[in-house]
C-alpha cells in the first residue's frame, strides 16, 4: 500500500514540475528530470520492500584499486 502512496505522490509533483517544461518545450530538462526522478523513485521503493541497492563506494574502489596498487609498486 506504501509504495502505491509513493508512485502517486512521486506522479502527483512529477505533473506540476513538468507541466511548465512542456509548456517552454525543454527537451534537456524534461529528459534530464523523468531521468533522476525514476532513479529516486527505484530508491525510494527499493527501499521500502528492503531490495538491495549497491553502494556507490564499492563501484568507485573496484575501479580505483588497480591505480592504488600501481603507486603503492611505484613508491616501494
């Protein structure tokens, strides 16, 4: 039942936030908009029915760990 409260609302304001892009056809803004709210409304719901959702930090490790390893070689 929460997360029906929850897309409604996350409808609710997506229609008054848009409504004026539409209006002034700003495309950027539209597409930058749906874009962010869809990811916040994955979250949100992801949330409530206990998903897992991966930390941002564990991405950026993996990625910077080779380059540790390569100065911790350089420096010793």
């Amino acid at each position: 039942m929460m997360v029906i409260g929850v897309g409604l609302f996350i409808l609710f304001v997506s229609y008054i936030q848009l409504k004026p892009l539409f209006r002034e056809k700003q495309k950027k803004e539209i597409y930058a908009y749906i874009g962010l709210m869809i990811l916040a409304a994955y979250l949100a719901i992801g949330k409530m029915l206990n998903l897992y959702i991966p930390n941002p930090t564990n991405g950026i490790r993996l990625l910077f760990q080779p380059v540790q390893q390569w100065i911790d070689q350089l420096l010793n």
